[in-house]
C-alpha cells in the first residue's frame, strides 16, 4: 500500500507503531478536554533542505461544538519519505486568533533557509501575525501588528508578488472588494484607491486562486467564482496594476455553451512557460453533462486546449454535485500536477483524492486515484512539490472510531513518475471509474502507462456474475440486480485491485 501517514498531533509524541499506517499518539495537556477538541491541517511546503513541514492546527469547542476557539498550530516536519523528524507546537498569542485556509506558509522570498506562516487575530482591531522559523523548526522571528483594513476577514485571498509583498484581496459586502499590499512584516504598503468589482456582480463570492498575469509590468490577477442562485456561476478574474488599479476584467470564454460550477479550490489558475495560462474547472451543459476539465487560456482567457479529466453524460449530475476541492501545482519540468477530490452520491463514507500528472504540452502522463480509507476532507488539503520533483498531500482526516470528528492529518508522498515512496501501492490506483453507485454502465479510466488484462465482478456470496477480457471503457452490468457487489481488476503485470460497487 502507498504509505499514507495518519498524524494524531498535539505535544509529545508517545508511541509510534511499525505498519503500513503509522499512527503518532500525542497526549493532551490536563486543562484541555480532549473530547471537546478537532484538529485541521490547511498547509504543507518543501523545504530547501529537500524535507518538507506542515501545520495542523488545534481547537477547542464546548460539549454542544459551539464557542470555538483555536488554541495553536504544531509545525511537523518530515523528511521526503515521510519519516517523522521533528514537531514543534506553537501557541497562539490572542484568544481570537484563527486557523483557515488562506493563511499562508512560505519560504522567506529573502532566506530560503527561513520559512514564515501568517496568522490573523481578530476583535476591534485586527491583527497580522508572523512566526519566522528555519529548517530545524527554531523560531526566529515573531511579528503582532495591526492590520487597519476594514471588513478584512477569514474571506480573504493573498499571494506574492515580484516584489516579494503580500498582495490581498477581500470583500467588505458583495459590491464591496478592495486589495492592499503588505510586506512579509505586516507593513502597509499601498491600498486600493477605490472599490473593486462594484455593481459586476452581486451574488455570494468564493475567492480561491491568485496568479501573476504580468511579471514585467508587475500586474496580477485574483480568480473569483461567483455564483448564482443554485450554484452555478461563471469565473471573473480581476486584474490589479502596480497601484492596485483594475486593469481590467475577464470572464471565461470559449467552452462550447458549458457552464462553469464552482467548487472549493486553491491554485485553479498557474502561469505557463509560454505565457498562456492553466485552469482547472467544473463546467456544466444542462441538465446532465458535466466535464471536469484541464484548460490551457490564453491572455484573454479564451481556451485554446482543453483536456478532459473527468465527463458524466447522465440524469445523475455526478460530477455537478461530487468534484469538491481543487488544485494545479507546476512541477520541476514545466508540467503540472492536477488534484482534485470527490465524494460519491450514497456512498456513505466514499471521498477519494485524484492525482494527474502532464507535461508542458498538456499531455496525460499518468492519473492516480487514492483511495486512502482515512478519508481527507474535500476543502482543506495542503500541497506542495518538493524538492526532488515529489508531490505532498496533507489533509483532515476523520474515521468512524471517532465518531466523524477530524482527529488527525494524513500524508501522501508521490514521485514524479507516479509510484509511491513504498513498494506496496494498494489503495493508490492507475484507473478511476463513475457512477458508482451505478444502474446499467460503468465508465473506467486507466492511466496511460498501464494496461488491464481483465475485469471480474463478483456478489457478496463470491458468485462470479461477470467478466470480460477488457478491451474498451465501459463495463456493462445492466443484468445484475440491485446490491452490492466487488469488481476485481487485474493488470496485464498481474497486479490486482478490488473494489466495492453499488447497483441500484
């Protein structure tokens, strides 16, 4: 089985088992009940020494889950075959400091030995946190300054630019948005002139990618899903100048009368080596095909070329309603890293995280499918490639023994090739298939750089009620009656997978 790490973190570490799932037991300090606490991991980085860290933070809620209150992040460092080297838990200063997602660790763009996680802390006024730390996990730096920005809160978007500053962007109200730059010091460097967007949209807005649009004349770009009533909406990227001026205003064109669905994401838009620009979306053509997509835009946001990653042509909606969190990370080489998870309709408990891999001309290298059984949430998963070209997953993870409350953090390593840092590769699959559960026909993808010999399907009994020497993409079941049965899979190298389908 691909290695997959379940960190249960806090303090001091007291046990560690040797099996295919490593679990870390930390105890709790006395004051803090531990039944009343959940933990969430938003953030995972490469280290310049070639390891990697990431945060899990903790807090805390009374016995009915209200009144929470974050408490602190342990920084875990790991080495890039996912041994545990070193934690270090950090407390946070304010009782009204918070944990989220568009929190930021990064590298310190002036010491690649140095490494900065940004906080905020909020009450009347708010407050920008920095905890400067090294490789070793050694605190170097700390900074608590006011933050004077109104209506700045969890909702915000930032990233760095060439000048090595902060540039955010938020919403006071639906017509109101604004961006400021700030210094990796909490600094304010300069403020909107004016409100953003204005009256072009006026639904509920998710704020989940920035990107450089020009680096010679220092313009960026925020991507903004706004969305309509039901969920649909359509994709405007507002580009700011130097003076944090709208430059102007695109939309996303050319994708043949689909509509975009927005969806949880971080890096849905990266800057290609040739100046075009790569999104990753949901795109919706009425009532019944959705397609998830890999699209290369150019400066006006047409599409030029597209790849397909995942198409549902049936009343289901499957990935309308199922392709959750999203994410693009360029590799070493130019190519990009695509992820993204997805739950499945009446399959209690069934959430899988996706993995391709293309090179710089869009072209599919392999996929993978992680079946971690340890279930990372669809919304917060941190991301990373490291030094050696690997890719790093961490997210929340939650299990039936702790009655569905996230209790700890998984970690994913893949090569570059698509292998995994251990030999046994069980629950990471080379193919992926939909709808499941499924009337008449399932739909399978295998990875470009496998072969399948052979699909059987068996009942609950062990009946072997179908099978078919596989040669195509579809696999008909239409005789079967309603129930649950497993589908073996068997590649022409002879490895072997199982899987559990519903027939209704």
């Amino acid at each position: 089985m691909k290695r997959i790490i379940t960190l249960l973190l806090c303090f001091n570490i007291v046990t560690v088992f040797s099996q295919d799932v490593k679990t870390f037991d930390i105890l709790f300090p006395l004051d803090m009940p531990s039944e009343h606490y959940e933990t969430c991991s938003y953030h995972a980085l490469g280290l310049s020494d070639g390891n990697f860290v990431f945060t899990q933070s903790y807090y805390t809620s009374d016995a009915n889950g209200a009144n929470s209150k974050d408490i602190g992040v342990t920084f875990v460092k790991m080495s890039s075959k996912a041994k545990l080297i070193d934690t270090l838990f950090y407390e946070f200063k304010d009782s009204n400091s918070v944990d989220y997602p568009n929190n930021k660790l990064i590298r310190n763009p002036y010491n690649e030995n140095e490494n900065i996680y940004t906080y905020f802390s909020y009450g009347d006024t708010c407050y920008y946190n920095a905890v400067f730390f090294d490789n070793d996990l050694n605190i170097t730096d700390e900074v608590r300054k006011p933050f004077l920005a109104e209506g700045f809160g969890q909702g915000h978007l930032s990233g760095l630019n060439k000048d090595n500053n902060f540039l955010y962007f938020w919403g006071v109200s639906a017509a109101e948005h604004w961006a400021m730059e700030a210094d990796i010091y909490g600094e304010v460097k300069k403020r909107s002139p004016k409100l953003l967007a204005g009256d072009d949209y006026g639904g509920f807005c998710n704020y989940f990618s920035f990107f450089t649009y020009d680096e010679e004349n220092k313009q960026y770009g925020f991507a903004i899903d706004e969305q309509e009533d039901g969920g649909m909406g359509y994709e405007l990227y507002i580009i700011l100048d130097e003076d944090l001026n709208v430059a102007d205003k695109k939309t996303l064109s050319g994708y043949d009368g689909y509509q975009y669905k927005g969806a949880n994401g971080y890096s849905n838009v990266v800057e290609l080596y040739d100046g075009n620009f790569a999104i990753m979306g949901v795109f919706v053509n009425g009532p019944s095909a959705d397609a998830l997509k890999l699209c290369k835009v150019d400066k006006d946001f047409n599409i030029v070329e597209e790849n397909i990653l995942r198409y549902e042509n049936s009343p289901s909606n499957y990935l309308k309603t199922c392709v959750e969190w999203r994410n693009l990370l360029k590799c070493k080489d130019g190519g990009l890293y695509c992820i993204w998870s997805q739950t499945y309709e009446n399959v209690l408990g069934e959430r899988d995280m996706y993995v391709a891999r293309v090179d710089k001309d869009f072209n599919l290298l392999w996929e993978r499918c992680v079946k971690t059984g340890l279930y990372i949430t669809g919304s917060h998963t941190g991301a990373s490639v490291l030094e050696n070209g690997d890719l790093v997953l961490t997210g929340n993870i939650f299990t039936s023994a702790y009655g569905g409350v996230e209790k700890g953090t998984s970690v994913i390593i893949l090569h570059d090739n698509g292998t995994s840092v251990s030999e046994n590769i069980y629950d990471i699959r080379p193919y992926s298939f939909y709808p499941n559960p499924v009337r008449d026909k399932i739909n399978i993808r295998f990875s470009p750089d496998v072969n399948c010999k052979k699909i059987d399907v068996y009942s609950m009994d062990g009946r072997l009620c179908h099978t078919q020497n596989f040669n195509m993409q579809t696999i008909n079941i239409d005789n079967l009656n309603s129930g649950i049965y497993v589908m073996n899979i068997t590649l022409d190298n002879g490895t072997t997978y199982t899987d559990r389908i519903v027939v209704y």
